[in-house]
C-alpha cells in the first residue's frame, strides 16, 4: 500500500505556495467537462460543492437529511481559530501551527498543520464576505475569544451558534450554485457504495431514502466529506445520524483507515440521566473561560455545592495545570475529570458529573455580561437539566465529540484509492492525537473552500480517465451487493432492533476502548464485537418495507457498520502500545498519572488495509517527520 | 446509571398521525406509552414508543430529527396542536416530558401546510425553504474574492441584529403555525439578516424581489401579521423582521432601477 503523503519540498512556510504553482491546472474551458460527486453538506461538504461548482466543474451533491443545511456542523457551538493576531496578543501562523501539532499530541503532520494555520486567515474573510454575523466589538471590528490549549484570543465566534452561521453561509452558496445549476443537489440520499473502475474511484450507489430506489452516479472524481464516526459509542454529542458508512464502504474498497483510536472525549457535557437517553449535549469549551471547574475535597460529600466551603473545594484543573487551568486541551480535561469521579468525588446522579461554576465570574462580570457571552447555553442546559446555572454550578461530565482518525489521506486530500477525496472530520489529516477547540470548523472549511478546489485539479488534468456509464460492470457489482445487503437486513426474522444492538455497541467501546484502555480490555472487546456482529445478522428484526421511507432500515445498515469499525478502534487501540492525545494506555503513563508517549515506536500513522471478508485488516505505517519541532512532552502545568 | 428526577414515571396516551405515504389516507392511531421519565426528551419519548413497536411487529412511527440540541431544524411537530408543544422558543427534541403530565393524552401531528406535503407519518417535504434560499438568500461572493475580515467594521448594534434574524433554523415551525401557510417569517430572517449587513447591500432589492416572489410559486400563502409566527418560533425571531421585508420589497417594486442603485441609502 502507497502512504507517500506527498508532502511538498521546501521550507515550511513555503510549501503550500511551491505546491500550488506546481499542480496541473484544468482549463475553464474543461472544467466543464469534469463531473464531481460530493457526498456530505457539512462546512467541508457544502463549502467544497460550492467552490468547485464556481470554479466549473459540474458538481452532484448528497446528502441523507432533508436539507443540505442541517449536517452537524451546524451543531458546533464555541467558534473558529484564525491566527489574525488581531488582538496583537502575540499570535501567528507560526503560533496556531505550533499549538496545533503540540495539541495533537505530536501525531500529525507538520506541512498539513502549516497550511491550516496559513488558510486560517482566508477563511474569516471568506466567511465574512458572506455576512457571517461573527460577534463585534463596539468600534465594530471582530471579537474574539480563547479556546483550550492556547494562550491568545484567536477564537471568532457568532454567539453559542458559530457552526450554523458558518454552514449557513457554506449552505448559501451551495443553493446559488444549485440555482445556477453548476450543482445537482440530492437530498435524502444516501451513499451506500463507493465504485472503483481501474482502481480510480468513479462513482458511488445511493439509495434515496423516500422511495427506497437504488441509484449509480458517475464521476470523475468523488469527495468524501462525511463527518466523524462518535457515534459509535451510541451516546455523544454527535447527531442522530451521523455515521460512518460512506467512509466504511470506501474503507472496504480499498481507502486505508488511519488512526481510527483516536477520539476525542469532550470534558463538558450534560451528564446522562438515564438509560433511555439517546445522545449527549455538549456545553461549548468556551464556558471555561469564565466557569471554574471543581469538586468536593472529601469524597462522598452530597452538600448542595452551595453549601460546600471555598476551602472544601478542589479546583483541580488551577491545581494541577496552573498555567493553562481551566483552559487545559479537551483531552487532559476529561481525563482529569474521570479522575477525580473515580476517586469517588464525583457529583450528581451515580457520582458521574463535576461542577462547572459561573459564581466567581458573576460576581466579577455581572450576570448580564455572562448571559450576553453564554445565554443561550445556560437556556438550553436548563431546558434539559431543569437546574439554573446562574443560581447553582452545572453538573458536566465527558462525553464522546469528535473522531480524530479516519480516512487515510495525502497533502492533497487523496485517499489511497486514485479519485477518491476525503475532507473535514471524515479524513485523519491535522489533528493528530488530540484536536484543540475551535480548529473542527477551521479545518473544514480549510478543505473545502481553499485546498479540494486546487488539488482535485491536478488529479483531473493528470489522470487519463475513460469514459464509464452506469452500466459498467463495477456499478452493477456494487448495485448488486447493495441490494443483496439491504435484503439481508429485510429478511431478519429477529427479535431484536437496530437500537438494542447499537447500545450495546456503545457500552463495550466506552468502557474498553473510551478514557482509559488497557490491553486486556481491548482483547476482551474485540471478542465481545466479533460475538455481537454475529448476533446481529442473525437476531436483527427491520420492520416495514425497503421501497418507502424506513428509518430502521437506514438505522440497521448503519450499525452494521459501526460493528466492524468497533472492532477496528480496538485492535488500533491495542497495538499502539503508548499514551497520546486521546488515547490513554493505562499501562503507559507517567508517575504523576499524565500520558506517556513512545517517540521510538509509535511516532507514525497507524494506516489499515482492507484485505477481504472475515480475514483482519493490515496494519501499515507512514512515519512522522518532524523538521520544524521538537518532539517534547506535552505540559501545560 | 440512575436517572437524576425523582424516579417517578408517568403514563402517557398518544393520539399520532400515521400516513403510509404522500398519496396514502392518514389517521390518528392511539398507543399507550407507560412508564414516561419527566426527564426524557419529547423524541425519546417517541423513540421508547417506536422501540415497543418493533418488538411488537408493528412499524415505527417516522418523524425527522437529527443534531437533537434544537439546532439543526431537523424535528418538528405540532403537539396538541401547537408547533413544537407548549414550551415557548423550544424545539420538539428540547422539550421534555416534564412539561406533561401523568395521564396526559397527547396529540401529535406533521407539519399542515400544502407546500409541506407529507412523505410518511409526521415526516413532511420542507424543500421550498430550500428553493426560497436558492432564489437569493446569500451574499454573491465566490471563493477566494474576500477583503480583510476587517476592512468594513460593522456596528456592534447591527451585527447584533443580523444575529437575531440569522439564527432561524429553518424548521418550518412559522408556517405550521401560520393561518394562511406563510413563510414570510422565514423568508424575512433572510432578508433581513444580509440587508442590514454591509456585505448584503448590493443585491439587498433583487434579493427581497426574487425570494419573495420565490414563495409564492412555491404555493405559500400571505401574510396578514397574525403573529403566530413568532409565537411559534423556536428561535424567537421577531415579525418586525417581516415589516423590514414588506418595506424593502415595496421599495424594490417601485423603482426597481434607483433602488439597484441607490443600495444602502434606504
């Protein structure tokens, strides 16, 4: 398998400015002739579609809600990083390069985590030009915020709500370009296949999810921006139907998985209340700014939290990180908080939950101040908790928020399969171990708006591509495996639903393969998925028919996948025998209970080949190359 | 893990539209749902009912939802009559079952509107918003053509007011609740979120003209400022956004030319 990550010669900050002067450009004239499939909406789906489609290409888009507009990166809440330096509080491309790769724990690449902090800077003005309404000052220049892991104020924001103006601005030129007919747009469609003709990907199967009809679409080159695969773990903060079935087919076409261990477990959401919840609500990280995270000292202390003393209070993250505090990266936080619950000083409901308390700040701000910067955060965690957090803390716990890993991809956003781009989450590229806050809806719009539109040229006008139809016989191999598999899912006489399946899933990955792993769990869990699969095709019951809209069967086929990948993440989990970023061997830590890393071992990607049905997938590696930084252990204390 | 009320449960009887298919007659169909936590979420609710049902053979009941933190638009139903249920400026996957009570009978029905007709049970076709979008509702600005993001600054107080129109949801809620089906509500957020912006004023009219007119070829009714718009909204987007529309689109008609023109100096 070819991990060459073509990674530009030259100096760093030069690389990206080299590379585009030496990528085949397709004429505009040709463009036209180029047909491009874009599955997924969100800000790197819809941003691709639309620049693409501006620059001429002919472009088909998918995605399975009702609207290009809902994808979950409406959902991000806190804001986007930019090194702007607009505060003149020393940052720059340099300085979000740097926390980026140390954020991530030293698993990333250096020349893709260069670009980013570079494109940074285009996308805020992008996203203005489209009447992004980011918060303002009163001299009416741009606000900014800080996020975890950094120590400037790089963070734009639109109130609680910056992933839904920045979609809907991503959204907005999707639906000119749709008018204008540069995009075929195909809502309630989901992909189910990807078909690879002469090892190039050309196309993919889709099943539109109102009428049940199986469809191919041609192209010349397919982008994959189709999000994170939490989901997995049945709770997080993920929407209902994220999922990770269109990165999975394509993994079983011969895209490489990279990395798929590394999730982020997010330090402050709403703790569960009970065995019916169906997901997570995450409180944005931006609340640490001003909330003051703590426990009881004393374990098994059940005072309201008012009633707790300040000198019976353990404000561990000031404690033990003082210099970055309560404003440690998401990883650490979380880790810190499992911690702490497992020594029994958890609070609320079965002792899993810790305050986030906004007391200090009011006092300091004024409850006005910190309803103009959280309000609609407090509305919703007492709409779901029925508590009011500008009267008593809010009870957080971790949950799971963003997949880290995914698909295998070179500096120029390809898979190892020729014609096959991957962007945003659904790609393993920028974030290493561990991803900052704020840099999800960088990275996406990083990938759609300004990288997609320049490579997929040179792919275009260096790869000789003849011309296929739907009739090939690859397409009709994949439309029938498509059908034969929704069959399969139909013809269960089972007794058990999707649901009842996926939540097992979910409690086998967060206990083995969540917080903490050790070696003999993830052995265990790997077991106990193999065991589940296997009882699934055979007990899984899909009510109601595959010609009408049936949402269990979209649910069915998406938790058979999460069943392979389940067992994926552990055996990734298991052989990366160090502590990095999200991923913490409980075998591999320092004395003081912080994540070891193994530069000699494991500093390199983790890239897994599909090999067949039934056999495990190859491990490979592409190694780490560190020119600029120095490898150092993380420390924010 | 323990739920965090009280652990009491309640029994709810939900009265829900069940409709095989856009052509297919519907009707109400009565269930039972036992054992009801206060602290689930309407949609948890209808998930615990839809579970019974497949054990049961029976077909889930279809509705729409996916982010379930009130912000993707995704959900929405009317609830004893009422879009999105009683709690005022809640979505449906945000109200919880606190807000019911024990032996509560529960009426739950899709979207009423002709231009939303409905693909299956509480599952309805919001696709117009998406063509009143495509017909002008965005700033023309192709990638890579962009200014410092800080080249024009914004008032605080305007920026602020395109945050309030922005943050519509596009759920659908505003014409559910409208006695005439208008979309006016969510047709002016648009308008009025890019028209009071710098960057929104050179198509400020033909915007307002062409989605506008976009609305009525979609089979949306006027608006005669009842007001059941805003009383619906999830977002609480205010009608005074509506009056800004009607003004900008009076202006647009009269002088199509001057106002092309003349972009900002209204």
């Amino acid at each position: 398998m070819d991990l060459n990550a073509r990674i530009p010669s030259g100096p760093l900050d030069q690389k990206w400015d080299r590379h585009r002067f030496e990528l085949k450009l397709v004429n505009p004239a040709n463009k036209r002739k180029h047909r491009v499939i874009v599955v997924g909406t969100g800000l790197a789906g819809a941003s691709a579609a639309a620049s693409l489609a501006e620059l001429g290409y002919r472009v088909s888009c998918f995605c399975f809600q009702d609207s290009p507009r809902r994808a979950h990166s409406i959902a991000a809440q806190g804001g986007i990083n930019a090194a702007k330096n607009y505060q003149n509080d020393g940052d720059s491309v340099w300085r979000l390069f740097y926390d980026t790769i140390k954020g991530g724990d030293f698993r990333a690449r250096e020349a893709n985590v260069y670009r980013l902090a570079q494109l940074s800077v285009r996308i805020i003005d992008q996203c203005v030009a489209q009447g992004v309404p980011f918060a303002r000052e009163y001299g009416g220049l741009l606000a900014n915020r800080s996020f975890g892991g950094a120590q400037v104020s790089r963070t734009f924001y639109a109130r609680g709500q910056t992933g839904q103006q920045l979609l809907l601005g991503a959204y907005q030129a999707l639906e000119k370009e749709i008018r204008r007919g540069g995009v075929t747009m195909h809502p309630r469609t989901e992909m189910l296949d990807l078909v690879v003709v002469d090892g190039r990907a050309r196309g993919i199967v889709a099943r539109d999810l109102v009428t049940g009809a199986i469809t191919s679409h041609v192209a010349d080159a397919v982008v994959l921006a189709t999000g994170g695969y939490g989901n997995v773990f049945y709770l997080s903060t993920n929407a209902k139907g994220s999922n990770v079935t269109a990165t999975w087919r394509a993994h079983r076409r011969g895209a490489a998985f990279a990395n798929p261990c590394f999730t982020q477990i997010h330090p402050t959401c709403i703790p569960q209340s009970g065995d019916y919840q169906s997901k997570l609500t995450l409180m944005s990280e931006s609340l640490r700014n001003d909330g003051r995270v703590w426990v009881p000292k004393r374990p098994g202390d059940t005072r309201r939290p008012e009633e707790i003393p300040e000198d019976e209070r353990d404000y561990y993250l000031e404690r033990k990180y003082p210099s970055f505090g309560n404003l440690a990266p998401r990883d650490i936080a979380s880790r810190a908080a499992k911690e702490v619950c497992d020594e029994g000083r958890g609070v609320g409901p079965g002792g899993l939950g810790v305050y986030l308390d906004f007391a200090a700040a009011i006092g300091r701000l004024g409850e006005k101040t910190i309803a103009e910067r959280y309000g609609n955060l407090f509305e919703m965690y007492q709409r779901i908790t029925d508590e009011n957090p500008y009267r008593t803390p809010m009870r957080i716990y971790p949950a799971v928020h963003y997949t880290m890993g995914g698909l295998w991809v070179d500096y120029n956003l390809m898979s190892t399969i020729p014609g096959l781009h991957v962007l945003g989450e659904a790609n393993f590229s920028d974030h290493g171990a561990n991803r900052l806050g704020a840099s999800a809806l960088m990275q996406g719009l990083a990938d759609g708006y300004f990288i997609i539109p320049v490579t997929i040229g040179d792919y275009l006008a260096t790869q000789p591509l003849a011309p296929v139809g739907t009739d090939h016989p690859e397409f009709r191999r994949a439309e029938d495996e498509v059908r034969a598999r929704i069959g399969s899912l139909m013809a269960g006489k089972g007794r058990r639903t999707a649901d009842s399946f996926h939540r097992e899933l979910g409690r086998i990955m967060w206990e083995e393969c969540g917080m903490a792993r050790r070696a003999e769990g993830l052995r265990e869990a790997i077991g106990r998925i193999a065991a589940l699969r296997e009882e699934f095709w055979r007990d899984i019951n899909v009510p109601g028919s595959a010609d009408t809209l049936n949402q269990a069967l979209e649910k069915a086929g998406r938790v058979a996948d999460f069943l392979e990948l389940g067992e994926l993440m552990c055996r990734d989990a298991l052989q990366r025998e160090e502590s990095c970023g999200g991923h913490f061997r409980v075998e591999h830590q320092t004395p003081d209970g912080e994540a070891r890393r193994d530069d000699a071992r494991f500093c390199h990607v983790s890239a897994w080949e599909w090999v067949g049905e039934g056999q495990p997938q190859r491990l490979h590696q592409e190694p780490l190359v560190f020119e600029n930084v120095q490898l150092a252990t993380r420390s924010y204390k | 893990m323990a739920g965090s009320g009280s652990g009491k449960t309640m029994r709810i009887t939900l009265r829900v539209w069940r409709q095989a298919g856009p052509s297919a007659p519907g009707r109400l169909e009565t269930y039972d749902v036992p054992e009801v936590s206060p602290d689930m979420s309407f949609l948890e609710m209808l998930d615990v009912l839809n579970e019974r049902l497949a054990a049961a053979g029976q077909e889930p009941v279809a509705f729409d939802h996916d982010c379930r933190e009130g912000i993707c638009g995704s959900c929405g139903v009317m609830i004893n009559g009422v879009a999105h249920g009683p709690r005022k400026a809640t979505t449906t996957c945000q109200l919880h079952m606190r807000s019911f009570g024990d032996g509560d009978v529960i009426t739950v029905e899709p979207w009423r509107a002709t231009p939303f007709p409905v693909i299956r049970d509480l599952v309805v076709d919001r696709s117009a918003f998406d063509r009143i979008i495509a017909a002008g509702g965005y700033v023309s600005v192709a990638t890579g053509n962009a200014p410092d993001a800080n080249a024009i600054p914004i008032p605080k107080s305007d920026a602020d007011r395109a945050m309030d129109a922005a943050q519509c949801i596009g759920c659908g809620a505003c014409v559910a609740a409208c006695p005439n089906a208008s979309a006016s509500l969510f047709t002016a957020a648009k308008v009025a979120h890019l028209g009071v912006l710098p960057q929104g004023q050179p198509e400020r009219y033909r915007r307002v003209l062409h989605m506008a007119d976009q609305m009525d070829i979609e089979g949306f009714g006027a608006c005669t400022l009842f007001g059941e718009c805003q009383e619906a909204c999830p977002k609480s987007i205010s009608i005074d956004h509506i009056t800004r529309m009607n003004r900008d689109y009076f202006w647009a008609s009269v002088q199509p030319p001057v106002a092309e023109a003349s972009a900002g100096a209204i």
